[in-house]
C-alpha cells in the first residue's frame, strides 16, 4: 500500500571529487550576469540580428498531483504564506482549471519555455481519477502541455504494465474503454532511468529526453526514489530493480554530455523537510533552523556537477534552495509541495557559447496555485466529462460526521475512526480479532463537514471516501505474539524509520506513551502499552487486522510480514463504508475522534 510518509534511507558514502559543503547560503545563486540575457531571437528582424551569447529559458516544474483535478479539500487544498510581519497564513490553492491558467500565464512572454515534473502524477487519486485508473489525471497533464516528468513511487501502484499503457495508450485491459474514443495515453514521456526490468537489465521506460528548441538544449534525467519497493505493493514492482539515485543519474549525465547535450535538469523523485512549511520561505537564509534536510540533500551533494538543477518531490514540502555540489558550487533544488498547490519558476541562463547553463544566473520561486483567476475552460470541461461518468457512484452517501476529522499530527482523529473500523471489520471476520493497525501515508485526505458537491453539510460521500483511501488494499488478519506486537511499535520509531517515524494510527482500546525525547526504538516505552487497560502479554497471541500493504511488511515494519493465519477480508474503503453506515445516521453523526490514544511526551 503506497505512502507519502517520509521514507528513510541507508547512510551511502561515495567516492566523488571534493567533500560537498552543506547548504549554500544565497537565496538565487547570484544576480543576473553581466548584460541581461538574450531574448528570443525570432523577436528580431530576419537578416539583422545573430542569437546572443545567453537565452533565458523558462523551466515550470511542479510534482505530486495525484490526479488531484479538481481543488483539493480542507488543508491539502491550502498551502501557509510567510507574512512581511514573520507571520503566516494560510491560502487556498489547487485545481487542474487554476494550474493552467497559471502556468499559460507564466509562459506568456517567455518563447523558451519548458514544463516538467517530478513524479507521483497518479496514484492515490481522488474518485474523479483513480476510478478510471488516472486517464483524466494524463488528459489534463496533455492539456497542460507538460514536457516531461520522472516516474514516482506511486506510478506503480498497479505495476509497470499499466504505467505502459498510461505512457503508450490504449484501454484498460480489464474494464475497456470509458469513453467512445480509445485512451490516447500521454503526450509527454515518464522517465525512468533507475527502474530495470530483471529480464533485460534495462530501464522499463525512457531513461532521459532532451528538450530542444533552435540551437538551444537542455537534457532531463528522470529518477525515482531507489527505496520504493518498501512503500508500494509487491505486485506492483514485481520483477523491476530500482537503482541508487545518484549512481543512476551520474551515469545518464556522462551519456548527455558524450552527445553534446551539456545543460542538464534532474527530476528526482526524492525530497526534503524545509526548516519553515511556508512556500516562500527563504531557505538558504544564515541562522539557526534554515535550511533543508532529508534524503534529497545527500542526494544533491553527490550528483555530478554536470547536473544544473535539480526538481524533486515526494515528502510534499515546498522549497527553493541551493545545496553544494560536489565541487563545491551552489545548484538550485526545489520542490513545489504536492496536489497542484504550487509551480516553480525558474530561470536557467544558457550559454550558446558553452551550451550549459550559466549556474550563477539561475533563479527561482515558489507560486501560488490561487483560486482568483479565470478557471481554464478545457479544464472545466474535462472535469464535467469525467464527473458524469463518476457521479452514480461518488455521489452516493456513505455517512454523516458532525465536523471535520482531519488526518494530520502523530496520531490523527481520522487515522483512529479508519483503525476502529479495519478493528470492526476485523471482528466481523473473526470476533477474537483484538486490535488494528493502520499506517498513516494511506490516509490521502481529511473528511470535511462542508458540503463539497452539493451532498448537504456532514455528509460523507463514497467520493469523499475514496479520496481519504484509494489504494483498495484489503483488511487482513494475522497471528502475532505479544513480543512481535511490541516490536512491530518499536519499529515505528527505529530500524528503517528512525529519521523519520512513521507512528501506526491505533484501535480504540489500544495505548501506550511514545517520549520523543528518547531515541531510536526507547521512544516506544514498553511497560505502557496496554489493550483494554491490560499489559501486553508477551508469550499471548493476538490477532490483528492491518492493510495488505501493511501485511507484507511494507513502509519499514519488516515484523507485521512474520504473521500467521492470515485471513482476508473487504477492501480497506468498504470496511469504512460498513463503519460510517453502521455507526451514523443523519441525526447521529459521527463525531471526530479525541486521537488520545497516544500519549506523546516531547
């Protein structure tokens, strides 16, 4: 079952050319060079003007849509604003209509324009998408005149043939065709350079692309995190090997360079955690807490210098900052947050005399995805299509809630309303079913008690539903012994999630205390976990539901795959359904959950 959740990853040592320094500390790499680059030279009258020396091109780039189309809800659908004053607030942002017209504004004036992204399009999409296997998500991205983007984690959701079909086109091999017309697929190319098929020892798709436009090039590398085996489903990476990200694109950027193509973008599916959640916050600002840290800088200081900017994604945080080098120079990475909130602009100074990149011309930003201009036509006009074909299902009314249930912080009221009914379908399967768990990347999006479509307010729609749990994983149940109960805890906070806890939503009846001011697996303090007031029992068995993502030991909790007498039962969102159903009506909504089943000491 795929996540978001921050990923760790193994401490690597490479032997590179110098030591990399940390995080620069110039917001743009510098001012612009000396005379302003050229512009476009068809402006000019034929036979009197030679291009000059620099050509500004324009890279747009944005990453993690999630086939998020339509403006996301509650505050994945807000991104926090960094005031004059040091305060912030919060702005609405998202929506396919919104992000093209941004983005064929920005490009107005701007003839050497490129779009680009950096993975996680689809997968994990609301209904409007994912109920069509994300052909509306590649649609829009067409409609939007994406160039190119890198494949992510969640593009093999459902394995590497129907990424195939995504990229080439063609009906769903088992549902046919939606429409009257034939999928087209995508117009642009999803690149995988790290991704190998164990047959041929060859990348599935495309590895790189060079954008050309007259004398001007500029090559694109696309990588996705080499950790993804450990947050998808096994049937979706079955057979394919996922490389070292570094090795991949360092590899990749020798080959460009043997053709001539010496300006080089990097689409990395990996990313960072900026000091600040502010879009515009400056990163590379002196002082304590600035900064970015993360797999992506590891990653950043080891790529060649022949790399001269780099696009990531995957941790869903804004950032425009600069990390060294391998020799030492400032190179430009950013991130624009995730469901079409933001787009980055930025400017990449050519040389024509070199054909690279001017590094110390380049600069770039964070956008606003507002929701204050025009909305695009073509957008509104996708959306209605597949909306229709959706509606007799999404619409239906699954049940009522009395207010928002949100699904962030450690422990998330709606991570425990999901845990309760997995536990609750769980007992339905077998009644000495003692507990559930579930891991916090599959809860996509909060319940919000506002209407949304025209439902009326708290109710809750199977659209709304799928939105927060769109893996279709299925509850499963297994045997553990009390110690392996304790370890699986323990392994919330230690082994391959030591960096970045991934903490398990719990049961009704399940507690324990979890003291950040520990480390490694002490966090979990053992003598507090209790079920039903009672202490785990080592030597005792008990029986769990989880996801089958869970299940196969998936997101670093390599003991939840050491089960036993497994059982399967419903879908993950009908086990939801079944809940809502059973324990709301119209006049007794369901209320958010206290999410005080952790007790959390920091």
């Amino acid at each position: 079952m795929p996540t978001t959740s921050h990923p760790s990853r193994r401490r690597r040592t490479y032997r590179l050319i110098a030591a990399a320094a940390g995080v620069a500390t110039a917001g743009a790499l510098a001012a612009a060079l000396p005379g302003s680059a050229s512009a476009d030279d068809s402006a000019q009258p034929a036979g009197h003007h030679r291009p000059g020396r620099y050509q500004d091109v324009q890279l747009l780039s944005f990453n993690d849509l999630h086939g998020n189309l339509e403006p996301p809800s509650g505050s994945a659908g807000r991104v926090s604003e960094l005031q004059a004053d040091g305060t912030t607030k919060t702005v609405d942002a998202g929506g396919v209509e919104y992000l093209a017209t941004h983005l064929r504004t920005a490009r107005e004036g701007n003839p050497y324009s490129i779009t680009a992204a950096g993975g996680d399009m689809v997968g994990a999409s609301p209904l409007i998408s994912g109920l069509f296997h994300d052909e509306p998500t590649v649609e829009a991205l067409n409609k939007l005149d994406l160039d190119v983007t890198s494949v992510g984690n969640h593009e093999f959701d459902e394995g590497a043939r129907e990424l195939s079909r995504l990229q080439k086109g063609g009906c769903h091999p088992t549902e046919g065709c939606y429409t009257d017309e034939e999928f087209a697929g995508a117009d642009f190319p999803f690149l995988a350079a790290n991704v190998l098929d164990d047959k041929t020892g060859k990348p599935i798709l495309k590895p790189y692309w060079v954008w050309k436009k007259k004398d001007v090039k500029v090559g694109f590398i696309g990588v996705t995190l080499e950790a993804t085996p450990a947050i998808v489903s096994a049937e979706g990476v079955k057979g394919l090997t996922f490389k070292d990200e570094v090795e991949t694109i360092n590899k990749y950027a020798k080959e460009l360079q043997r053709q001539g193509v010496k300006s080089i973008v990097a689409l990395i599916h990996e990313g960072g955690f900026p000091a600040s959640s502010a879009y515009n916050y400056n990163c590379d600002s002196p002082g304590p807490g600035a900064g970015v840290s993360g797999p992506i800088v590891d990653i950043a200081k080891n790529i060649t210098p022949q790399v001269d900017a780099l696009v990531t994604g995957h941790t869903h945080n804004p950032y425009v900052c600069t990390i060294n080098d391998p020799a030492g120079q400032p190179r430009m990475v950013t991130s624009a947050a995730s469901f079409g909130r933001l787009y980055t602009d930025t400017t990449l100074t050519y040389d024509r005399w070199t054909g690279d990149i001017a590094r110390t011309a380049v600069k770039s930003a964070n956008h606003v995805v507002t929701r204050t201009v025009p909305k695009a036509p073509d957008m509104t006009e996708l959306i209605g299509k597949w909306n229709a074909l959706a509606a007799p299902i999404g619409n239906r009314p699954i049940g009522y809630i009395s207010g928002d249930i949100g699904n962030t912080g450690t422990e998330s009221p709606l991570g425990d309303l999901i845990a309760d009914a997995q536990l609750a379908h769980g007992k339905e399967l077998d009644p000495e079913t003692d507990l559930a768990l579930m891991n916090p990347g599959g809860i996509r999006a909060p319940l919000t008690y506002a209407a949304k479509a025209g439902e009326g307010d708290g109710v809750v729609t199977y659209a709304e539903g799928f939105t927060v749990q769109p893996f279709a994983n299925t509850v499963n149940l297994q045997d553990f012994k009390g110690s392996q109960l304790i370890q699986v805890l323990k392994e919330q906070v230690s082994g391959a999630n030591a960096a970045a806890p991934k903490i398990l939503q719990v049961s009704s009846g399940l507690t324990y205390t979890l003291d950040m001011t520990k480390t490694g697996a002490d966090r979990v303090v053992t003598d507090s976990i209790r079920l039903g007031g009672a202490p785990i029992d080592p030597a005792a068995t008990y029986r769990v539901a989880t996801n089958s993502f869970l299940a196969g030991g998936g997101d670093g909790f390599p003991t939840l795959g050491l089960g036993t007498n497994d059982l399967v039962g419903l879908d993950d969102l009908a086990a939801l359904e079944k809940y809502l159903t059973a324990n709301s009506s119209p006049s007794n909504p369901i209320a958010p959950p206290a999410a005080n089943r952790i007790t959390i000491v920091k």
